[in-house]
C-alpha cells in the first residue's frame, strides 16, 4: 500500500469522528489540532484567549469541522457550562 494510501485510508477512518483540543490558539495545542485536523478528525478547540477563532479558521482550512470556544477551563464553572453547553457537538463520536 502506497503511503499517500494510508494518509487516505486515515482521514477515512477518522470521518466524523471528533478531537477535543484545549490550548488550542498557540503552542503545542495548536500543533496537535493541526496534526488532528490533517488526519481528518472535526474539532472542538478551546483556549481562553480570543486567538482561537483565527486558529479555528487555519484547522477549517484542513476541510474538518471546527468548534472554536474562548473560555478559560480552570474555571471550574466555565468547564463545566462548555461541556454542557450547545457548543459541544454531543453527537459525534469523541476521541479519548
């Protein structure tokens, strides 16, 4: 098999499924989410800073699905209402 195959045969299993990634506006969340959005995975990303909607707009680029949430999770009040709230997509299949 062929390796631009496999990257295919990936995204193809990855469709639809969906990747949390929080610190997701600069560093090592922003890679990851990139590194998810190639392998084809839809993302709900959140950081606490108002950067995420432009790094959103760089993963949608990956033709995925992004959620982008500006809320800081150590707040455990704001965790909890992300995670309860309309903008977690609960229909899909999370990645753990």
């Amino acid at each position: 098999m062929a390796y631009t195959d496999t990257i295919q045969q990936t995204k193809q299993n990855n469709a639809g499924r969906l990747a949390m990634v929080t610190g997701a506006s600069t560093g090592i969340g922003y890679e990851l989410a990139i590194c998810c959005a190639k392998d084809g995975f839809n993302l709900l990303v959140v950081a606490d800073e108002a950067r995420i909607n432009e790094a959103a707009q760089q993963f949608r680029n990956y033709g995925v699905e992004v959620t982008a949430v500006q809320a800081d999770l150590g707040d455990d009040r704001r965790c909890q209402q992300v995670s309860c709230s309309r903008e977690w997509p609960a229909r899909r299949r999370i990645v753990g």
